[in-house]
C-alpha cells in the first residue's frame, strides 16, 4: 500500500505504520532484522522481509509505468 507519491507502507519493529519513499532506499539487509539503510545513510529496522520491500517497490513502479503509458500513447 502507498500513500501519495513514490511511498510504500512498511511496518516498524513495534507495528507502526511507516511509509517510506522507494526512491530514498540505498540497501537492504537481512540481518536477525530487515534493515533499510537510507541514501543518506539512516537505517530503518522493519518488520517486512526484504523480498517483501522489493516487491512492493516493483509493484509500485510497475503502476507508475504503466500509468504513464496510458497517459502518454
């Protein structure tokens, strides 16, 4: 799930909601936790799996293109 543009819905490690800008996303680690560590080099703790992340971004910049195909052919 996102919410305006280019976030995708994560859940921090007490179960919060976090949304979280796909394009800002620089690694992902599979520790004991998911670590997100950030462009600028802040690291996220989430709940998600790594392989969750990717395809909620995938999916997402799937919408994206697709999207802008329909509105540019």
């Amino acid at each position: 799930m996102r919410v305006g543009i280019k976030l995708i819905q994560l859940h921090n490690i007490s179960g919060e909601a976090c949304y979280l800008n796909c394009d800002l996303i620089y690694r992902i680690d599979d520790q004991y936790d998911t670590v997100v560590t950030l462009t600028n080099q802040k690291k996220l703790i989430v709940q998600e799996k790594p392989e969750q992340i990717v395809k909620k971004v995938i999916e997402y910049k799937q919408e994206i293109h697709s999207k802008w195909r329909r509105d540019n052919l």
